[in-house]
C-alpha cells in the first residue's frame, strides 16, 4: 500500500473507530502520539493518556456500545515527504439520539503529523483538533464544550 493510501487509511480508522465506540482502538492509533487541542492547551501522549480523555469526555450509550454519532472526514490533503507526511482535514460530527434528531453537533479542522515506522508501516506522531463550530455536544460529550473562539450553530 502506498502511503498516501495508508496515511488516509488511519484518518478514517480514527472517525470509524470512534463512531463504533471503540475507545480502546482510538487510543491505540496514538500509542507513539499526541492529541493537542490549542484552544484549551491541551495535550495527550500516547495510549493511556488519549484513553482516559475519550473515557473521561464521550458518552457512551450502554443499549448500542456507542456514542451515537457518525464522524465524517473530508477535505483531506496529505503531503508525504520521506519517512514523515503532514495532513489537512476537516470533520463534521453528526449524531442521533432517542431525544435528539439526526443533525450535526460539531465541525472543526484536523492537522496530523505521521511517521513511518522501522517496519514500513505509517502511524499519527501527533493530531491537532480544531474546533470551528459548536451545535448541541449535551448527548455527545459528558462535559460542557465550548471555546472563546467556538460559534454555535
């Protein structure tokens, strides 16, 4: 597989990860990484870190296993250069509850730093999330998010 491929392959394992509420798996993919949010100056380093922050921030619903949501990444731009490549997303979180109707909670922008590893195979050396707009995160999230910069919507 080429890396373009394998690189793009890891940005949708993440957003499919996380829809079938498999925090475990989510943490794996950043076990020799970081997840930064700037907006909060927040960082996370490698799998145990990632895991308590999905587990300590995403509800999960027990009836699906869950967090009722779609992550749909788009845009995505990658630029390989030797054993290290840098990428340009954007993501749109969608979700349905039993109380809440399908409709988008979140949008924002990824920038992913990746690695190729000894054994040729790729992996994230670091993920930055930026949030650009907010919508109703109350079935997503188990805290209250919203940032200086983010507008409802």
């Amino acid at each position: 597989m080429d890396a373009y491929r394998a690189i793009e392959n890891l940005i949708y394992t993440y957003a499919e990860r996380i829809d079938a509420g498999d925090l475990q798996g989510v943490a794996a993919l950043f076990r020799n990484a970081a997840i930064v949010a700037p907006a909060h100056d927040s960082c996370q380093r490698g799998y145990d870190e990632v895991l308590a922050m999905y587990r300590a921030s995403c509800r999960i619903y027990p009836e699906t296993g869950t967090p009722r949501t779609r992550h749909v990444t788009t845009n995505v731009l990658i630029e390989v250069n030797g054993d290290s490549a840098i990428a340009r997303s954007t993501f749109t979180v969608f979700q349905a509850t039993e109380a809440l109707p399908l409709q988008p909670i979140i949008c924002g922008r990824y920038a992913d730093q990746f690695r190729c590893r000894d054994d040729g195979r790729w992996e994230f050396s670091e993920r930055s999330m930026q949030v650009d707009f907010v919508g109703d995160c109350s079935a997503h999230l188990l805290y209250d998010y919203r940032s200086p910069g983010d507008k409802a919507g």
